[in-house]
C-alpha cells in the first residue's frame, strides 16, 4: 500500500447526506437546522435514512430528553451518536462549527479506518523521519552552491527535480541543516505540539503519510513547525530545534528553546547583561539588592525582545547598573520554567535542610546533575559570576548570603502556587543560593 493511499481514500470517502424534516419541529435547537426531527426513536431514525450510505440526520433521545444524537449511515448500518454543542459541534475531542462539517470529517475518519486500520496501526513502524534528514541536506548544500553563483534559475530547476518524497517533507530541510551545522550547544529538547487545522493536504513528517480529515488532523510544534499525526508525536525523539521566526520574544520564553533558536550556550540577555555588569558594576554598593527604576528595567526588557543580541544597555544608554540587574533578576522572574526547575525544587530543598555540611553539599551535588543542560550550563556561569560580586564585597557590601537573599525566590519557585510554602521555603531558597555561590568551583 503507497503512502498516497490514505489521501485516495479521502476523496472517495462517502459525501454527507442531510435528510431533510418535512415539518417545523417545536422546540429546536437554535443551533441545529432541518435535519433535526425532534423526538423519534432509534428504529424511526433507520427507517428515514433509507439505507443511503452518508445520509445523516439529528434527533432528541426519547429516554433522555434535551439530550441530541446524530444518526449517520454508514457501512450499511445506522450509527448513533451522542451530539453536544458548547459554541461548537462536537461528538469526541475535535470541534466543529457546522454539523456539515462533522459529519464530513466523521465520514472520512470512518472510511479511511475500515479500509487501512492494518495499514494506519503500522505507519509509525517505519518512519522516514530519520533518513529524510540525508535528502534535506543535500538541497542545503545545493542550494548554498547556487546562491554562490546567484544562478536563480538554475536553482528553481534544481529543487524542482527532487523527489516528491521530499517537497512534501520541505520543514525538515531547517531540521538537518541544523542537526548538521555547528551547533556546540546541542542540548536536547522536547518538541511542543499542539492540535493544529491544517488547511489544504498536508503529509506527516514523521511517517510520511497523509494526515486526513478537515480539521485537526494532526499537531504543530510551536517552536519548529514540525507537523505530525497525533499518534506520530509520541515517537519523534526530543530533537526540537526551534525556529527564531516562531520565537518571538526573549522574556518569558522556555530558556532551552531560546538557546537553541540563537545556537547559543546560555540565554545571550544573561551573558549580555553579567558582561555589562563586570564591565562598570562589581564594585557598586548594594549590587542586585539595590533597585532601579522599573520603567527603564521594562525599556531593557523590551529592547531585548525587539532587538535580541543587538540591544543597546551600555552607560550611555542606561548609566546606572541597578537597571541592568534589575533586567537580569527580571529575566529570571519571568521564565516560565524557573532557572532551578519545578522538577528539582523539592530535591534542592530538602537538600538544604540536610544539617552536616559535607553531606549537604554532597546533596547539592547530586541534584545539580538533574538540571536540564541549559539550566545547568546557565546556572554555572551566574554562579561564577555572583562569586565575583562577592569578592568586591568591600565595596559593594554583597557577600554570599545577602545574593542568596535577592537570588533564592528569583531563581527558584515551588511548584504549586502557595504563599505559604513559598514563605516557609525562602530560608532554604536563600541557603541553596548562598551554598551554590560559596561552592562554585567545587559543585560545577
């Protein structure tokens, strides 16, 4: 069986059938048209189909009024289901705005299933995901040659001789190119999909095959584009490389996809921000517990999300440090998955009530390793960082405890949102901070 097969037999799938009632019901439903028929029963609703496959109609249940069904033909059986409306049609999890629609897509899916469910159960068996990537990059490589020479022409003709196989994978072109470059920072991540409508055919990335249906068909990775069917995404190994197109702010995005979409180490705003720091601020009083104006620290802010790497926070721009510190704790802050991540939280804590001092650095330790690779490779460099804050402390007056103080609620939060835990954790939160600082050179 092709891998065209699937989208074959969508368009020979039976066409929706509306039966029509003869009569105005009382009481229908605002949201249902004339092929509601009001109370009738199960047998009643057969006999009104005349056994024409597609043909469909609504009724109420006579067991259980105010509750709808639709009645769809097909297979040479009626089927019934269980129909509920919230602004939209439903009978499972896909939302529909017209019944049409519904019984559209239902009519597809059930034809596509009776005649390729050994098919359908197979496709992830033998994905094309990881050999598509060799394809892909030879039309990189192509396509680099030829912009060389600025033969545009040339290059049409070229991409247009590849295989098919391959137009329809055209995303996965970003996916080697990536995978093959030099990326020093290849830290693994998770894929974000989400349910996504795709409009015109679309063939999964994974499996090669048609994704079927009108709406729903299959997921979107928010951070890369990859499209896949539902059951396919729970095969696609953790190898996001997100796209800076898609990313569009550098505040309150996943610190992992940030690093990947810039290939770089850490979050750039963190090393933009200690680099201005140590430049001009190591030696201010009250450095990180001192704050600046938080309408300048909002300008930082958005100059980093609108101009990324390229933004301005020198002395001329913003001559006192508290705003770039401010900025930094305010990066922090914002991450949607904390520094010191909700998974380690309770393990960092519980550490720290540890009494022994050798065991609980030991602890510490362990933990640490938890880290996802760019949380931890972030939170070693602020570490290193903060030990040298702490080395001006003649000056600034910050040592170890006083950065655990500001740094501990900034780069760790409990999982669940309870102001209790969090009070009751501050005085651990503090020590982890001030243990890390201390123990730099030893932990990382």
């Amino acid at each position: 069986m092709s891998r065209d097969i699937i989208y074959q037999l969508q368009q020979e799938a039976p066409r929706p059938k509306r039966i029509i009632c003869p009569r105005e019901v009382e009481n229908r439903p605002k949201y249902y048209g004339r092929e509601f028929h009001g109370i009738i029963s199960r047998e009643q609703a057969d006999e009104l189909l005349g056994g024409v496959e597609g043909a469909y109609i609504l009724r109420e249940s006579q067991r259980q009024p105010g509750c709808y069904t639709l009645a769809l033909r097909f297979g040479n059986q009626t089927l019934n289901y269980r129909l509920f409306h919230d602004g939209k049609h439903f009978v499972g999890e896909k939302r529909f705005e017209s019944i049409h629609d519904l019984v559209t897509d239902g009519l597809i899916t059930l034809y596509i299933e009776t005649k390729a469910a050994e098919y359908i159960s197979k496709m992830t068996t033998n994905p094309i995901y990881e050999h598509i990537g060799y394809a892909t990059l030879l039309r990189e490589k192509v396509s680099r040659r030829l912009s060389r020479s600025k033969n545009e022409s040339r290059k049409a003709n070229v991409t247009n001789e590849e295989h098919t196989s391959v137009e329809k994978i055209s995303s996965l072109v970003r996916r080697a190119a990536l995978t093959h470059n030099d990326n020093h920072f290849n830290y693994e991540k998770t894929h974000n999909f989400k349910v996504h409508t795709f409009r015109g055919p679309h063939w999964c990335e994974y499996c090669a095959n048609f994704m079927w249906g009108l709406i729903a068909q299959g997921v979107r990775c928010s951070d890369c584009g990859l499209n896949v069917h539902k059951q396919c995404s729970k095969h696609v190994p953790n190898d996001c490389q997100p796209d800076l197109k898609r990313i569009k702010k550098v505040y309150c995005c996943d610190l992992t996809t940030l690093v990947k979409a810039h290939n770089t180490q850490r979050p750039m705003v963190v090393d933009i921000c200690i680099r201005e720091i140590e430049a001009r601020g190591l030696k201010s009083e009250g450095l990180y517990r001192v704050s600046g104006f938080t309408e300048h620290i909002e300008d930082v802010k958005m100059a980093f999300d609108r101009d990324g790497e390229k933004a301005d926070i020198s002395a001329s721009i913003y001559p006192d440090i508290n705003i770039i510190t401010g900025a930094l704790k305010l990066y922090f802050r914002d991450l949607p998955i904390p520094l010191i991540t909700y998974d380690t939280y309770s393990k960092f804590i519980e550490a720290a009530k540890i009494s022994n001092a050798d065991e609980r650095l030991e602890a510490v330790h362990e933990v640490l390793l938890l880290l996802p690779p760019a949380h931890y490779e972030t939170l070693r460099y602020l570490m290193i960082h903060l030990k040298k804050v702490t080395m001006n402390e003649k000056d600034n007056l910050m040592n170890a405890e006083n950065l655990g103080i500001v740094f501990g609620p900034t780069l760790m939060r409990p999982p669940e949102d309870s102001t209790l835990t969090t009070l009751h954790d501050m005085r651990y939160q503090k020590l982890i901070v001030q243990i890390l600082i201390e123990n730099e050179d030893v932990l990382f």
